[in-house]
C-alpha cells in the first residue's frame, strides 16, 4: 500500500480509503449496503491487513447509524491504528437549524460524531456540501473553534465548485481562520466533470483529492453491459439516482475497454477503473466501499495493478471530457505557457 501526504499537511493517508456508506443500510443508503456489526468488522480488518489507515463516514449515512458501527468496531484497540474522517452539513432532524454550515449546527453536529464515534477527536472533518447562506467566516470561525479544543485536527471539504473552494481560502487566509487541506468529490471514468475546475483548483492551492463512489456507483464493475438490464440487486435498479448517467454510449464504450484491459490483466474491470484513477494528478485516496468482502477484496487488490502507458492512453481517449469554455480558446491560444494545474485537463487534449 503506498501512502500519500494529504495536499500541504503532514497528513499521509493510505491510497486507499474504506468507506462506510453501507453500514447500517437504512433508508435511501439500503440501495448502497446493508453492513451489520459483524460485516463492518470483517471489512474494518480486511482493510487494515491490506495497509488501509482511512475509514471515511459521515453523519447523514443512514442517519448515524454507520457512525456509531464505526464507533463499536473502533473500540478496543483499533482506534490508534486509523484516521478517521467524518462530514456534516445534511439534515440530522426536522429543526430549522439541523442542517447546514452555521457554527450551531457544525458544533452541534461534530459533538454528536464524536459521541457516535465513540472518540474524543475526529483526524479530518469535512464540510459535506456547500451553504450559499452562511457566511464563510461563520463556518472557519466554528471549525476554528473544533480545531482549537482539540475535537478535530484537519477540516476539508466536499462537493464544493472551484470558486467556492477559492473563496473558502481567501477568506481563510484574510482572517487567519483554518484552510482545507482536501476536498472529497466525485470522479470517475464515467464522469471527468471534475477536471474542469475542481481539479485544477485543488492542485494549484495545495489540497488533497479525496474520490468518493470511484465505481460510478458500480456503473464501472463490469456488470453493466450494453443493451442489458442492470443486474438484480443493484442500485442502479432502485431509487439510486447517483451519478446521473448523460451519455450511455460513452459510458459502454469506456466499459468495453475497462472490460478489455481488465481480461488482458486476468482482473475485475473495477480494479482497472481503480488504478487508473489513482494515476491521476492530484488524487490523495480513492475511497472503496462494498457489499460484500469479496467485492472488497477485489478492489483492494487495485493498489497493486499498474496499467501500461497505452491502457491509460486508451482510457483516457474513450473517456475524455469535451472542452468547454474557455479551456478550447486557452488550448487553442495559450497552450505556450501552460501551469502543472492546467496540464491537469488541456494537456491531455494538448497530446490528443
């Protein structure tokens, strides 16, 4: 397992992370796992024996329930061996200030983790979503606040646009308040959206790339084929609607290709989707998470397949967003001085 520093801190994470969405498998997250008590452990150890020493959550993941699961498989011990992150921003109850990034709920809401958690401080505590109505001095000030008593130790981010992450650390920076050292996002072969601006942003500032759902919520395992049905079970065949899918004949035909690399290399398709995503600029961690500990093994093994030169080529070429504005006008008419931030999406196009 090889280990990352997490964008400018000190921090190394594993370059694979365990998540936690199908503990508990309640409500809508019943679609993504069902993991009792006894499946959670199982998989706590297999990603421990594997090198993992991230365990992500969050306290919306079936409204605490994957918590506090973490929190009993933790206990005894295992604690000390991980780093445990967690997020808050989603509604938690019916009140008018269960939700949000007011320093109310984001005190309130990193209090009941760590009760949930059964720990006295939280290794990277994450805004979950952006609030367009909180100022942003009121969401630093209260992670400040966490920082500063000792419950939290790094604050990143999550699902946040380019600008909003540069206007999170200006703010930061004019206030002597805290800066994210990451962002968690969605990306994937089957949707690069991300390299647009989020991408280039995070490397140009210095934070870490946390991939959530890397799978495309299983899109990408090689069960989902051309003019199939999705497999039973799935939760593309439930109310599932993450990540919306625009263009079914690009998704199939970077399938067919994960799908050819994967049988060149005797491996899942999911495990080529995994390394290639971990060669990407700027990614930290990919985050995995599973039904079952087969599925988790598999993907595991990703971090040790290497991909050849012309595998990330092909992917890349199958997969590749289209140049929106104004990265077309910049490939087209200033290509001379381009940053390592910009290579992250033009240069591709540049070499293509």
């Amino acid at each position: 397992m090889e280990y990352r520093q997490l964008g400018r801190s000190g921090l190394r994470l594993s370059q694979l992370t365990l998540g936690t969405m199908g503990f508990g498998g309640s409500g809508k997250f019943r679609a993504v796992g069902e993991l009792g008590l006894d499946g959670a452990r199982r998989q706590v150890d297999m990603a421990l024996d594997a090198g993992v020493n991230v365990v992500d959550t969050a306290d919306v993941y079936s409204m605490g329930a994957a918590e506090e699961i973490v929190g009993q498989v933790l206990s005894g011990g295992r604690r000390d061996r991980v780093l445990l992150t967690t997020k808050a921003r989603f509604p938690m109850g019916p009140g008018p200030n269960d939700a949000g990034l007011s320093r109310h709920h984001l005190i309130e809401a990193c209090e009941a983790s760590l009760r949930r958690l059964q720990t006295d401080h939280i290794d990277l505590f994450q805004v979950h979503e952006w609030d367009g109505q909180t100022p942003q001095e009121e969401t630093l000030g209260a992670l400040d606040h966490l920082l500063q008593s000792g419950k939290i130790r790094y604050v990143g981010c999550s699902n946040f646009a380019g600008w909003q992450v540069m206007k999170a650390l200006g703010v930061a920076r004019q206030r002597g308040l805290p800066e994210f050292v990451s962002q968690q996002v969605y990306l994937s072969l089957q949707e690069r959206s991300a390299e647009y601006e989020i991408v280039p942003s995070a490397i140009d500032q210095g934070l870490g790339l946390l991939i959530w759902s890397p799978l495309a919520g299983g899109l990408l395992s090689g069960k989902y084929r051309r003019g199939q049905p999705p497999p039973p079970g799935s939760r593309h065949a439930s109310e599932w609607s993450e990540p919306p899918v625009y263009d079914e004949d690009k998704l199939y035909d970077t399938i067919e290709i994960l799908v050819e690399i994967a049988e060149a290399h005797s491996v899942s398709a999911a495990q080529v989707a995994l390394a290639w995503l971990l060669a990407r600029p700027g990614i930290t961690s990919v985050i995995v998470g599973a039904r079952t500990e087969e599925q988790l093994a598999d993907s595991l093994a990703a971090a040790d397949l290497e991909l050849s030169p012309e595998e990330h080529a092909r992917l890349e070429v199958v997969s590749r967003p289209r140049l929106i504005y104004p990265f077309w006008h910049q490939l087209a008419t200033a290509s001379d001085r381009l940053s390592e931030a910009d290579l992250s999406l033009i240069g591709a196009h540049l070499e293509g």
